[in-house]
C-alpha cells in the first residue's frame, strides 16, 4: 500500500498518514509520499521523523491512530 503524509494539517491537528485511496487525503499540493509498506506501522515512523506528532488517519490507517 502506498502511505502519504498530509503536509498542511489545519490548526491544532497532527499531521497524519494516509493510505492511497483514503476519502480523506489532501490534495497534491498538500502531501508528502512517503513510500510503499505492508502495514502503517513503518510509515508512521517515518513520518515522525519528519513531524514528531505525526499519526496515522483514523479512517484509513487506524491501527496506527494514537492521537
């Protein structure tokens, strides 16, 4: 699966990691591709080491949604 990150959260959220395909993805302009994993897991570690607040969306990335 491929995971983004969203890279322009709204005020007082966390930047979150999306799958491909999620109904909540920001546009283009507003994501970071993060790469090709089996599970969220490795893609939120990732992320935060980018954005250490960064979490996985709760609709798409669930098991990964700490925040």
């Amino acid at each position: 699966m491929r995971y983004y990150l969203n890279t322009h959260p709204q005020r007082g959220q966390n930047p979150e990691v999306h799958a491909e395909g999620c109904r909540y993805m920001p546009g283009p302009q507003a994501r970071s591709y993060l790469g090709d994993f089996a599970n969220c897991g490795p893609a939120v570690r990732l992320a935060r080491t980018r954005y250490t607040t960064a979490d996985g969306c709760y609709w798409c990335s669930r098991a990964c949604h700490t925040r």
